[in-house]
C-alpha cells in the first residue's frame, strides 16, 4: 500500500528534486504540495512547484502557504546570515543554487484557493488514517495550522523533516537554513505531540549523491530525468567550491532524502530518539540543540546522525527509469 503523503516545499534545487521522487515512486501517494517562502519569496517557490508539476505531467494539488515567517523576519537582534562565499562558473559568473525561477516553461496551471494552513486544518480533520508530513522548507505552514487547530497532530502518521545540523550548519556558524528561516515555527512543531525524524545536513552531507548520479539520469534522458540531473551537476558545482562534502564532486541533496526514508528507512543510520530544541536568541538563534541524554525530559525527535549514499542514490535514480 502506498504511504500517503503531504510534501512542504520551499523550491529551489532539492525540493524539486524531492517532488519527482514522490511523484515517481510506486509507494509514494503524493496527496498534496504546499509551498512556502524559504529559498525563494512564496511567488517563485510556488511558480518554480507548479513548473515541476507540469514537467511531470502531474496532477497533484499545490497549496499556496505562508508569504513570511511567524516573527522571524521581524526580529532585529537576529544574527545576519553569514553567507557561504560565491561560487563561480568557468566565466566567473555567480552560480546560484536556486534560481528565482526555473528555466521551464512558465506553468498554466494554478494553485487550489485554499491557503496551505487551511488546508492542513481541513484534510487532517477529515482523514480517517493519519497521514505523514514531510516538511522540507520552513515550518511555517504546518506552525501555523496547529495554532488554528493543535488537534491536529493527532491525524499525522509521522513529521519527517529536513532540517536543523549538528556538526553541519550552512547559513550562520550555528544554524541550518529551514530552521533558521522561521525558528519559532520549528519550535512549535517539534513539540505538537507527533512523532517527528529530523533528517539534518549530518545525514543530508553524508548521503552525498555525486556525477555519478547524474550522469545515470542523462543516460535515462526523460525531460525529468534531464532537469534532475543539470540541478544536481549545478549543486555539485557549488558545493566543491564552497561547502566541499567527504567525496570530491558531490552534493548534498538534502530534501529527496526525506523521501527516500519513508521508501528505505536504512537510507538514515544513527538515528538516536533526542530531545531537540531551537534557539530564540543571541549567536545560536534558529540553532538545533540535540541533548542524547536519557534523561526525564520528553524525548521528541528520532534525529538522524548520518545517511547511506549507497541506498539514496539507487532510490533516487531507479525511481527515474520508472
Ligand atoms: O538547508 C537546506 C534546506 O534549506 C533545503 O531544504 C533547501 O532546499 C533549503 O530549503
Ligand atoms: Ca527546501
């Protein structure tokens, strides 16, 4: 029986990678996307979701979500990202990661009227099994909806989420970019009473996906095989030159690893039940603390120390040659 699915997405490079994987994979029912600001403004992440959506041929619904953070954008003494430095290209023009948009054709089909808070608050009000959240941009959305309805969390299967790192931070020297982007929302949804697995750029740097890769899609040579394989030779481009991962010519891919979970749990190792809190303030703000303690406070993350390259990359390309 496919696992149903609501997939929350910020897109750029790796939620549109994390978009095909769900679409492709026999035991993925893709229920629904949401979007949200992160990577992009809420216009161009929806837009670049819709574009995906159409490069599939797919029908799955889009729920357009949160323009802002609760506070976050708010909040003066919030550290400044301190920005990785620029990559370049051959020509030494700056390589970005995420587009403002797609290069796809701009997409005629439209987002449901439903924002995506409501449409948490109504479809987990009406499921009659619970069904699993993965959450790969800011928690915005889903912060949002408890807010309106905290019974919610009863009808969620699991929250799987791409966020937070431990020894691996990529937008300050303490926090990893979902988190920081909305902390508050984070904090609030790691503690709604779900159970939550917490897939960080500890797992998301070793579960590398490498040339190798994608060059295995070109030789698939679908459109959507083609576009996965130019965002991942793009990613592998800039983290050489500005994040570098154990294997030279790598990435980090981090949101389709979330969904590979939920195919292959195997796919993260060292998955240790914590307790996992965010920081509010000061240097640390938007910061994942992890406390292995056993201790008597409430454990509330299945948080994942590393990921299986090996089993990701089999998952990911397989489900191309569907
Ligand atoms: O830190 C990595 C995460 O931030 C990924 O989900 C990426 O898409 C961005 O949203
Ligand atoms: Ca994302």
């Amino acid at each position: 029986m496919p696992r149903k699915i609501i997939l929350d997405v910020d897109t750029g490079s790796d939620d549109a990678c994390a978009i095909m994987l769900a679409w492709l994979h026999p035991e993925i029912q893709l229920e629904a996307v949401c979007t949200v600001k992160g990577n992009q403004p809420l216009k161009y992440t929806t837009e670049n979701t819709l574009r995906i959506r159409e490069l599939l041929h797919a029908d799955f619904p889009v729920y357009r979500g949160c323009a802002h953070g609760l506070v976050s954008d708010l909040v003066y003494p919030r550290i400044p990202v301190t920005k990785n430095a620029d990559a370049v290209d051959e020509h030494g023009n700056v390589l970005h990661i995420h587009k403002e948009l797609f290069d796809l054709p701009e997409a005629t089909g439209k987002c449901e009227e439903m924002p995506a808070p409501m449409f948490y608050v109504d479809y987990l009000s009406k499921a009659e099994e619970p069904v699993t959240v993965v959450m790969v941009g800011p928690l915005t959305n889903l912060a949002v909806a408890l807010l309106i309805k905290p019974e919610i969390a009863e009808k969620i299967e699991e929250i799987v989420i791409m966020g937070g790192g431990h020894n691996i931070t990529n937008v300050t020297l303490a926090a990893e970019f979902n988190i920081y982007d909305d902390p508050e929302s984070a904090l609030r949804v790691l503690h709604c009473g779900a159970k939550i697995t917490m897939v960080p750029l500890d797992a998301t740097h070793t579960a590398y996906i490498s040339k190798k890769e994608s060059d295995q899609l070109r030789e698939i040579s679908t459109p959507e095989a083609n576009f996965a394989a130019d965002l991942i030779d793009l990613r592998i481009m800039v983290h050489d030159q500005v994040q570098p991962l154990e294997v030279k010519g790598s990435c980090a891919l981090h949101d389709p690893l979330c969904i590979a979970y939920l195919i292959d749990p195997e796919v993260l190792q060292n998955v240790s039940l914590c307790n996992v809190e965010v920081s509010l303030s000061g240097i640390t703000y938007g910061q994942t603390i992890v406390d292995q303690r056993y201790m008597q406070k409430e454990r509330n993350v299945y948080y994942a120390f590393r990921g299986d390259h090996e089993r990701f990359a089999k998952i990911l390309v397989d489900a191309f040659r569907h």
